[in-house]
C-alpha cells in the first residue's frame, strides 16, 4: 500500500528554522516525482515545487524560488521542506504529494500544520 | 505561471448535475491531456477524482465525470449527494519547469 506519512505539527517563532518530512512506502521511491502544496487558512491549493528522488531534480515554482528549499534522502525514503527564516505569512498547512499516472496526485501525505507567531 | 481559473463557487440541489470549469492556457490544459480533479472536504487531505481529463480512479462513483474542450476543462457531477459538498481544485500539467498548476478551487454547496 502506497504511504506518504508527513511530520507533525509545528509552533515557530518567526525568524526560526524548520524542516518538516514526507516518509514514503509500498513503492519505488526513487521512481516518482514529490510535490509539497502550501494551503493559507481558508484559501486555495498553491504548488510550491517538485522533486525526483531519483537524480534529485528540483523544480520551484516562482512565488517559492528562494523561499524554502525541497530535500530528498533516498536511504530514508523521505523528502523534506525546509525554511532557514520563517514569516508569520508561512503559517499554513503543507501537504505532499506523489506525482504518478496522468501527470495527477494520486496519494497525498495526511498533511503538516505550521504555525508561526510570536 | 498563473493559475488555472475556476468559479469561486457552484451550487445545485440534491439530484441535480452541476458543473465546474477550469480554464488555462495552451501550455497546461489546451496542450495535453493531462487535467485532474480533486475534492477536499475541510480538514482534509485533497483526494483524486478524476486523471487524465476523463479517467476515474479505482473507487471513485461514476456520479463523477471530466470532459475538455480547448482551453477549458470541465468537471460533472450527476446526481448530487449530500456527501459532495466540498472544495474542488483541477490541475494540470504544464509546460513550465514546474511540472503541475492549479486551479484556484470551487467550493460546491448542495443545497
């Protein structure tokens, strides 16, 4: 059965750094590409960028370049979003997902809630 | 890359069909047949219901159903439930290095 299994819930203080986790199973990690989505409070799905386990190609979409950076560790089947200096406006839930037939996301992880305020 | 376009909301009343539409651009959904549907109810991971345009995964009713037509993509639900009030997103694959755009999702309510 295909899992991707996220972090839990976070509570930042803005200017902190986070790193936050999609544990994947049940298929070839290495094989298919993973995607984080940022959903706002009360707001819409937002593509933030892609990466292949395989070779680690990443991709950004341009409201993220520069802003978070996708990681993936093969031996732990894991891929990673990370901030080096949080903003309240960072306050989201942050879901992966596997990109697999169709171009579609057919398995999301259960989502990660970050909340950052002073 | 902008999003895809949906309406901000659609309703309709047990029984009834609605649709939804998704509109882009010749680089993402004019140019392949590569548009998907989810549906999210709140606090909720977004599920797939529709892949490639038209293609139901396994387990999903056959209430639902996708179509295209140029730049526009359309979801259809027949049949309305109770259960279908929920937010709607369509995506799809873009000639941008980023791979995926979504729409700006539909929030359905059955009346």
């Amino acid at each position: 059965e295909v899992q991707l299994v996220q972090s839990g819930a976070e509570v930042k203080k803005p200017g902190e750094s986070l790193k936050i986790s999609c544990k994947g199973s049940g298929y070839s990690f290495t094989s298919y590409w993973i995607g984080w989505v940022r959903q706002l409070p009360g707001k819409g799905l937002e593509w933030m960028g892609i990466i292949y386990p395989g070779d680690s190609d990443t991709r950004y979409s341009p409201s993220f370049q520069g802003q978070v950076t996708i990681s993936a560790d093969k031996s732990f089947t894991t891929t990673y979003l990370q901030w080096s200096s949080l903003k309240a406006s960072d306050t989201a839930m942050y879901y992966c997902a596997r990109l697999g037939g169709g171009n579609s996301l057919g398995y999301w992880g259960q989502g990660s809630l970050v909340t950052v305020s002073s | 890359q902008s999003a895809l376009t949906q309406p901000a909301s659609v309703s309709g009343s047990p029984g009834q069909s609605i649709t939804i539409s998704c509109t882009g651009t010749s680089s993402d959904v004019g140019g392949y047949n590569y548009v998907s549907w989810y549906q999210q109810h709140p606090g909720k991971a977004p599920k797939l219901m529709i892949y490639g345009v038209s293609n139901r995964p396994s387990g999903v009713s056959n209430r639902f159903s996708g179509s295209k037509s140029g730049n526009t993509a359309s979801l259809t639900i027949s049949g309305l439930l109770a259960e279908d009030e929920a937010d709607y997103y369509c995506s799809s694959y873009t000639s941008s290095s980023t791979l995926v755009v979504f729409g700006g999702g539909t929030k359905l309510t059955v009346l």
